[in-house]
C-alpha cells in the first residue's frame, strides 16, 4: 500500500503582555541586555512563591474561542520536571491534565496560491499555558555556553493539533493562518524570526490506517523552513521504509545549510517528565461572566473577513488575501470603497471596486515598498476615492493615473488639484487629437505605407506616437478610432 504521512503540530506563541507569568517582571522580548529582567521568583530561588497572570489567562481563553475550543470551567497548573541549564527552578509550571482550552478546530484555506479558497478543517487538541524558559547562546571559538534568563518566566502558549496534516504546504498554511489569528486578537505579535512563534513538527509515514513511527522536528523559525522540513522528512522516512528499514523515534533538527534534518536525541515520553499538580498555584475557575466579556472583545477573524469580502467586494481570492494578511490595507481598501459607494449602481460599484483593489495593491502597496501603515500614509480615504473616480470616468489615463497617485503619495494633495495645477487632464478634444495625429502620419511615412500593406503594428507605433506626444494624456479610444479613419482615406 502507498505511504502516506500523518502529521501534527505543536505552536509555542509568546503572550502580549506587560509582566512574566508568575512574577512582576517586565515581558520584553526585545531587551538586549542580558539577565536584567529576572528576579527570584523567576529564578526560582527557595522560598519565593508565583503569583498567576491574569491577562495571560484570558489571552489563551480569547485565542481559545477564536479556535472555537472547549473551554475548561476549572483549570489548573502543573510542574514539568525535567534538568536543562535555561530552565532555572530544575522545572517548569506548565498544564497537564486540565488545560484551558480544548476539543477546537480552524479551516485553513490550502491551495497554493489562494487563486481559489480550499479549506480544510485542522482539529486543535487543546492550548495551555505555561512559563518560557531561558536562552541559551553559544559563543564561537570558545568551550562553554551562556545562559540569558530575561526570557524565563514568560507566558508561553502552546497550541497542540491533531495529526490532520498531510504536507509540507498544509503546515505553512496552518501555522500562517494561525500567525494572522495571533494578530488579529493582539495575544502574541507572533514574529518566528524573534522566536515570538515556534513550529515543532510530529509526522509519521503509514499505510492506511496503520500509522508509523512518530518523529518530531524542533526548532523551526520560519514558514518556509517548516514546509522545506516537513517535505525532506517525508521523503527521508519514505526511503527508508522502502528499503524495508525501520524509522527510529527521535527528535531531530533542521541544518538550513545542507536541507536536511539532522538526529538530536532519543524522544522523551510524558511519564519522562513526571507531572504533578503545581502545589503554589490553585486551581482556576473561569465562571460564563468571564467568557462573555472576553467574547465581546473578540474581532473580526481572518475567516469570518475572507468570506465577507467575497460576498461584499467583486475582486478575486488573491486580492482578498492580501487584504487579510495586511489588516491596515484592508481597513483602508474598505473606507476607500465606502466613500466611492454613495449614489453607485450594482455594476459600477463592482467596477469601481475592482479599480480599488487594483490600484491599492499594485501601486499604492509598492510605492509603500510592500509595508503599507494607513496612519503613516498621506492620502486619505476620500482623495484615494476621487483619484479612482476620475480614472473610471476617463479625466485621466491609466499612465497619467501614475503621476497623479506618485504625487498624492508624496504631498497627500487633492488629485483634481494636482490635475489642473500640472496641466494632465486627460485630451479628448477631437480636433485637438486630430491635428497630433497628423503630424505623426507626417513625420512617419514608412509605419503609414506598412499600415496599407496590412502591418497591424503600424497602427499601434502610430498611437504610440500621439500618446507620446501628449504625454501620455490622450483618450487612448480616441486615437485609436480617429486613426483608423484617417488612415483609411
């Protein structure tokens, strides 16, 4: 029978918030100087006591509901014994038995290049909460390592799925999907380059039912490396099995500089690590007061936006996508589309949409140089409308349409005002484009004789011509119309 590899997740997201878990220290990830925000209780120093985050709980609930979890009315902490250097109390407070969240699912949209919207649904098990550890870094040229402790102590998330997973791309899509839900709830900034997400991947090659021997890649920073993984692994297990070989449980690495996955250690089981409750912590109780007030926090969600786009807005599954995955432009996509709307009919509003959508992504987005911050922009909803009007209503050519938004971009100035101060409203006058067009024929005999010996081309190295002449402001219907009929005497 084919093999066929089952695969599930494990994200660690760090929590938003001001202080650390347990303690009052300040959560700042960015802080360079090492060993500066810690204190005894993070350090794990005898006698002192940990004291629960409150905001850190009803962020991994909110995350919970967005996930549409089952939420855990009574919640408790658990101690996860295990020895490493970045790991201060020679434990971690973690979850066990009772997480906070459980029994969830999200639908991922799978296909490639989002030119169509494939869900699938991926199953969460559960997603707790517990403490950072530390960082350990390892010098060059030297025999020992140091440790940071600013990180331990922080509230980590840890999302756990079910093995609904069959490839590389479903990976990255899950875990980029769960990236923007992060955001979108304002629980983690999510940035896997500053380690604020982490992927850890557990997959197995089968045989119908039949699963095979787990493995689990730690350890990858990236979207990209996650896919890349998860692919080599498949084809890794799938050469040894074919060769009647036998896949070994282990935990393994990703060498970016070779492509492979490389052996770290022997996987440890659950019983390994000898959860106990944690006795300086009591249980949590959560009552339905609590979940209605953070379910009226909760935002629109990447899936609930994607659908409503494609029912509101006539533009396609990538546009929309781009729209989601930057929440500002499609905040201001949507205030630029309700200023052009009043007084619209059905056929104009979906024209002047499309226009929109166009324009905002491939010219605006790249003047910005892909990092559009409404709050950082010049022009405003309503110009941006005006700029899109005058477009569709044929004042300005497409090519005269660059300047315009150029100049709106770097000034914020009126796009009619612009337009008349520069002189690039678009020419329409007949006999003005009618005496430019005869000069062009007299300046260009050869491309007239190639035209009536049935040279199509001709014809547009003419209307070339006309447009250069009026910088780009000539009716391109026009000249193409007025053209055909002098040329045809």
């Amino acid at each position: 029978m084919a093999l066929k590899p089952t695969i599930g997740l494990e994200i660690h997201a760090e929590l938003k918030t001001n202080s650390k878990m347990f303690c009052s220290c300040k959560n700042d990830a960015d802080e360079k100087k090492a060993n500066s925000n810690v204190c005894p209780i993070c350090m794990g120093h005898p006698g002192t006591l940990p004291v629960a985050n409150k905001e850190a709980i009803r962020k991994v609930i909110k995350t919970g509901l967005a996930l549409n979890c089952q939420i855990n009315m009574k919640s408790k902490f658990d101690r996860k014994n295990y020895f490493y250097p970045d790991l201060p109390k020679g434990y971690q407070i973690s979850q066990y038995d009772k997480p906070f969240c459980h029994d969830g699912y999200i639908e991922v949209p799978i296909s490639e290049d989002f030119s169509e919207m494939n869900l699938k649904t991926i199953r969460i098990t559960r997603v707790h909460l517990e403490e950072d550890t530390g960082r350990l870094m390892h010098p060059e040229g030297v025999d020992y390592s140091l440790v940071d402790y600013n990180r331990a102590g922080m509230p980590l998330m840890e999302l756990v799925t079910e093995p609904d997973l069959e490839s590389g791309l479903e990976v990255r899509r899950f875990a980029e999907e769960l990236q923007l839900i992060f955001r979108y709830l304002g629980v983690s900034d999510a940035d896997m380059e500053k380690g604020q997400m982490r992927v850890e991947v557990n997959i197995s090659m089968g045989t119908g039912k039949k699963l095979g021997t787990k493995v689990e890649i730690k350890n990858l920073n990236s979207f990209k490396v996650a896919e890349k993984a998860v692919n080599y692994e498949i084809e890794r297990q799938s050469e040894i099995l074919k060769k009647k070989g036998k896949v070994i449980q282990e935990t393994r690495g990703w060498d970016d500089q070779k492509a492979e996955t490389f052996s770290q250690r022997v996987k440890e089981e659950a019983h390994d690590y000898r959860y106990f409750p944690e006795p300086d912590l009591p249980p949590v109780i959560t009552d339905a007061q609590v979940i209605n007030s953070i379910q009226a926090e909760m935002p629109e969600l990447p899936a609930r936006k994607r659908k409503r786009f494609a029912q509101e807005y006539s533009i396609d599954p990538k546009s929309i996508e781009i729209f989601v995955d930057n929440r500002d432009l499609g905040e201001y996509f949507e205030k630029v589309v309700s200023e052009a709307e009043a007084g619209q009919n059905e056929d104009r509003f979906k024209y002047l949409t499309k226009l929109t959508a166009n324009y905002i992504i491939t010219d605006l987005l790249g003047l910005t140089g892909g990092q559009f911050v409404e709050t950082k922009c010049k022009i405003d909803p309503e110009n941006f409308a005006e700029f899109v009007t005058l477009i569709a209503d044929g004042k300005i050519t497409s090519k005269t349409g660059k300047d315009v938004l150029l100049e709106m971009f770097n000034t914020g100035a009126d796009p009619s005002i612009i337009i008349s101060d520069k002189g690039l409203g678009q020419v329409s006058d007949v006999a003005e484009i009618e005496g430019i067009i005869n000069d062009a024929i007299a300046q260009n005999p050869k491309a007239v004789e190639d035209y009536k010996k049935g040279n199509k081309n001709a014809l547009q190295f003419l209307a070339g011509q006309v447009m250069a002449k009026t910088r780009g402001r000539a009716n391109p219907k026009i000249v193409q119309e007025l053209l055909k009929r002098i040329l045809s005497k």
